[in-house]
C-alpha cells in the first residue's frame, strides 16, 4: 500500500504496529511453514530438564551437578559453534574434534617443554588451528576437492600428528594455573552476579533497541509484548542459573566451592561476538548468501572461494579452543584427545540445536542449545545408572529425530515459496 502526498510522490504506508494476537498468529504461521529454528530442541530441552530432576531430585537439579554439567558442555558447544559455520555453506569438517586435540599438544609442548606463559601457550595452539583450518579450506575451495574428502584425510594425518608430538601411550600434563582455571577455576559469586546482570540487562536492550528501530523505520516488526516475554524469559534463565551456582556446592562445609565456571562468561562471550559476526556484518550476510544458493552469491559479486576458505578457518580455530577447554579440564593431553565421538558430539550438537544440514539456515546459538541438550542426556542417564550403549542409543536417536525435522522442515519453506 502507498499513499500520495502533497508533493505528487508516493511513499510506503509504514507496517501497523501488531497486536499481542497479531503476533502469536505471524509466529504460528512461521511454524507452520517451515521456519521452526530452536524451537525442537527448546522444548525437548525442558522436558530432559523436568524429567531427570523428578527421576533424581536428590542429585541432578543440584549446584554441584549443575557446575560439573556446565563443564562438560563447554568443549562441545564451542566445537559446535565452529561447526555451525562450516555447516552454513552445506559443508562438512571430519577433522574438528582431531584438530582441536592436536592444537592442545602443541599448547601443552609450548608450556610444558617451552615453559613459556599461559598465553604464548594459548596464542600457539589457537594458531595451529588457524592453520590447519586455512589448509582444509584451500584445498576445498581452490583445488576443488569435496570437503568430506579433504576433511577426511586430515583427520587421519592430524591423528598422526598428534601421535608424533606425544608419543605412543604418553600424555602431557596441563598445570599451569590460568589454563586448569578455564575449565576448573570459578568466577567470584559477586562477580558473577554482576556478568550475569550485564548479560539480561543486555539483551534487554538489544532486544527493545532493535525493535524500536524497526517501529522508526515502519518495517515489519514484533508485537512488544512478544518481545518484553523473550526478554523476560533470557533473563529469568540467566538469574536462576546464576543464584544455583552461587551456592557452596563443595561436600565439606568447611571449604567454599561457588561461583560459575571461567568457561561460562567465555562461551557467552563467543556468542555475543559470533552472533554479531553472522547477524550484523557484510561477511556474516555473505556466509548466509553462499550457502543458500553459491552460484547466485557469485553472480552477486561475492568471492565464494574466499567465504568457503574462511569458514573453515574459523571452525578450526574454535575447534583448537575446544581442545583447549577439554586439556584443562583433564589437565592433560592424550594421543586419543578429540578422537572418538568428540566430532559427532559437534555436529549433533549444531544440527539437534537447529542448524540446517543443508546449508544457509542456523545461528551460533543453536550450537549452544543442541550442546546442552547433549550435555543434559549423558548428565542425567549417568546420574541414573545407565550403561553407556543407553546414551550412545538415545543421543543417536535424539540426533536422527533433529534430522528429520530439519529435512521436514526444508520442504515446507520450500513449498511456502521461502
């Protein structure tokens, strides 16, 4: 609709402001026609939350099991998290989780045998990702080989690699004091309550920013209330998590264990920062762009090659970080560190969070939601005796039904027209 004005020009009638009702409608029809996002693993997360705190109120909802949750969830989300963006272009990374073993070795080596700072430490093995990555990449993108292939070759090199740098049944210890911390140490409560405070009151207003900014320019936007209830709810979850690790969690009274974990505030700020990466930047619109359609993103102008380069060099490094994170908390490095299931734990965790296995759709966020889901299901099965086959059955079948919706959900947007 448009409307004349004096002059003779038209302009755009601006979007009326949606009722509460409005709302709930636009996002039923979303759902209905394909665009469903987290909303799976939100639910299937809240039920595995009630579930196992009925099964084992003594043990699982506790500040103790929720801390040492937490821990075990942070490697893999923030390997999901690079994941995420190699999973964007409808690509695949085999070699994550061995990337991000041997970049701890080679952090190890440097403290170990260098004795050189935490941070020449840290800056080395992030860097020997940042490497790894922009060979995958190259070989991808330049030479044209399939990503499934090239991937798969470094996953065996790397495991080699590793092998060489540590030795036959060796493993290297982690003791420097800042990197055991990441994973072990706990921020200070006051501390704690002022990042999580920092964190509500920033999404709160990122969040009405964004929507104001919208009702200024009169573009189609949220009804207020939808938005004050997200608010509401982030920050709700944000507090409630924050006062349970708040709580002295440690078995003798006598010793103070409270405060959430370093690994915490660090995977906040990786989403804050990869959010704005693929929601605010040319680049990020660039990612989405290419893996929706490649050739149409080349006719656009944009150097897929370089997009396709990129990527892998990000989910390398983040896959370094993750080594990283997964060394401190064992506070060693192993031959084996990243093998196993470490790399299908990364790609369930992105897939069952929402990212699309066929490229163009997800958010860093669905990394940290699948993640916890994962988290959740071997925490809560283990607290009640499970055998491991139970956790392999269940994580696996949790992973297919994610996949199946995601393809279900591909074919409605499809036949939606989106």
């Amino acid at each position: 609709m448009a409307r004349a004005t004096g002059g003779g020009s038209t302009l755009s009638e601006p979007a009326p402001a949606p009722t509460f009702r409005d709302g709930v409608t636009a996002y039923l029809q979303r759902l209905r026609g394909g665009d469903i996002g987290s909303l799976p693993a939100l639910l299937g997360l809240a039920v595995l939350l009630v579930l196992f705190s009925a099964l084992r109120p003594d043990t699982f909802p506790t500040a103790l099991n929720v801390a040492n949750l937490l821990v075990q969830a942070s490697s893999i989300i923030v390997l999901a998290m690079g994941l995420t963006f190699v999973l964007l272009l409808g690509d695949i990374d085999l070699s994550a989780g061995v990337a991000g073993g041997a970049s701890a070795s080679v952090m190890a080596i440097v403290l170990g045998q260098a004795g050189l700072p935490w941070w020449v430490g840290v800056l080395a093995g992030l860097l020997a990702g940042l490497v790894i990555g922009t060979l995958i990449g190259l070989f991808v993108a330049r030479v044209g080989i399939p990503s499934f292939v090239v991937t798969l070759a470094f996953f065996l090199a790397l495991q080699g690699v590793t092998l060489q740098l540590i030795g036959q049944g060796g493993t290297i210890a982690v003791r420097d004091p800042v990197v055991v911390a990441i994973a072990n140490g706990n921020v200070p409560v006051a501390l704690g309550w002022v990042l999580a405070a920092v964190a509500a009151l920033g999404y709160a207003a990122l969040s009405l920013l964004r929507w104001a900014g919208q009702r200024r320019r009169g573009l189609t936007r949220d009804n207020l209330g939808l938005v004050l209830l997200r608010v509401v709810a982030v920050a709700a979850a944000v507090l409630v998590v924050t006062a349970v690790l708040s709580e002295n969690r440690a078995r003798v009274p006598s010793i103070q264990l409270a405060g959430m974990p370093w690994s915490v505030p660090l995977i906040v700020v990786l989403l804050v920062l990869l959010t704005a990466v693929l929601g605010r930047t040319s680049y990020g619109r660039h990612v989405y762009a290419v893996g929706g359609n490649a050739e149409a993103a080349r006719r656009a102008g944009i150097s897929v090659q370089a997009i396709r380069v990129s990527v892998f060099m990000i989910g390398s490094t983040l896959a370094a970080l993750s080594g990283i994170i997964e060394a401190s908390r064992l506070n060693s490095v192993a031959p084996g560190s990243g093998g196993g299931n470490t790399l299908l734990l990364g790609v369930g965790a992105a897939v069952i969070g929402g990212t699309s296995l066929f490229g163009g759709r997800g958010k860093v966020v669905n990394a940290v939601i699948g993640g916890l889901v994962i988290a959740v299901i071997a925490n809560g099965l283990g607290l009640l005796g499970q055998r491991a086959f139970v956790n392999f059955l269940v994580t696996g079948a949790v992973l297919l039904l994610a996949a199946a919706v995601d393809a279900v959900s591909r074919r409605r947007r499809t036949a939606a027209g989106r």
